[in-house]
C-alpha cells in the first residue's frame, strides 16, 4: 500500500484532531485538510551566529527578537566568568551570566550546564538555543536569553 494512503485507527485520531471530514482511507490530496498556507507558520529561529547579526541583536538589547528562539553562539570567556545563582518563585534553580546588555539564564541542573561546566576551559565558543523574554525582577526591563541548549560550537575547540 502506498504510503500516502491514509488507514488505521491513530490516523484517524490525527485525522479528528485537524478536523479533516473526509472518510478514512482517502488519499491524503482528496481529504479536506486546510491548506498548509491556512495553518499557523512555526515560530522561526533566530540566527545570531555572524558578527554582523550578533551586533544587530545586541545593539537593540535583543528585544526586537522577544518571545522567539535564537540560535546564538556567544565567546567563551561568558561562561567563565563567576555566574549568579538564583531560585525562582516555582523553585526552580537557575544561573545567570552577564553577557554584553543581554544576560544568559541557564538551568542550574541541566544536563547541556553540567556538561558545559566541565569543558568550558578548553573552548573558544559555544552555541546556545533559547527563548528571549524579559529579564525577571530587572527594573529597566532588558531582555535576556532563557538558555535551553548549550554545547560547544562547531570548530570551537582550542
């Protein structure tokens, strides 16, 4: 059987979860699906990899990027510096590095930290993913980088 034809009982749950009418078994060209330009684009990420685009993301805080995920590589001196530990109001344990005007909030037990913590010396860059958002409790309001994987970057060995 082709793979585009539609059977069985999971695809008939996906099939009720986007609301496609047409009978199971129907080619996947011949069910009501709404077009895939109807369907809410996935947030992009952001690049922030080159100098150039790491000065136009800092030069404005980083809050233009708010609420998306970037991909930023950032200087390993960063890392090294002494963070400051912090708990938030649901307990969780976090880490936070100055990093230029956008700070970097890294789970304190995340396995990507623990990992980092131990080979950061030897690195020259590493390359972060995460959430822009608003820096917790910061009276001017700055955007930070809540850090959900970190790990060196690609040729960022010493």
């Amino acid at each position: 059987m082709p793979w585009f034809i539609l059977a069985g009982s999971s695809i008939a749950a996906l099939a009720a979860l986007f609301g496609w009418t047409q009978p199971i078994g129907k080619t996947i060209a011949s069910t009501s699906a709404p077009a895939a330009a109807s369907l809410p684009a996935a947030p992009s990420e952001v690049r922030v990899v080159t100098p150039d685009e790491r000065r136009a993301f800092y030069r404005g805080g980083g809050k233009e990027q708010l609420g998306r995920t970037v991909h930023l590589h950032v200087e390993s001196e960063v890392l090294r510096k002494e963070p400051y530990a912090f708990t938030d109001r649901a307990g969780a344990e976090w880490v936070r590095f100055e990093n230029r005007d956008v700070p970097l909030l890294i789970p304190a037990k995340s396995p990507y930290w623990l990992q980092v913590r131990r080979h950061r010396a030897g690195a020259k860059e590493f390359c972060l993913r995460g959430v822009v958002r608003l820096l917790p409790g910061d009276e001017r309001q700055r955007a930070s980088v809540q850090v959900t994987k970190i790990v060196r970057a690609p040729g960022g060995w010493r």
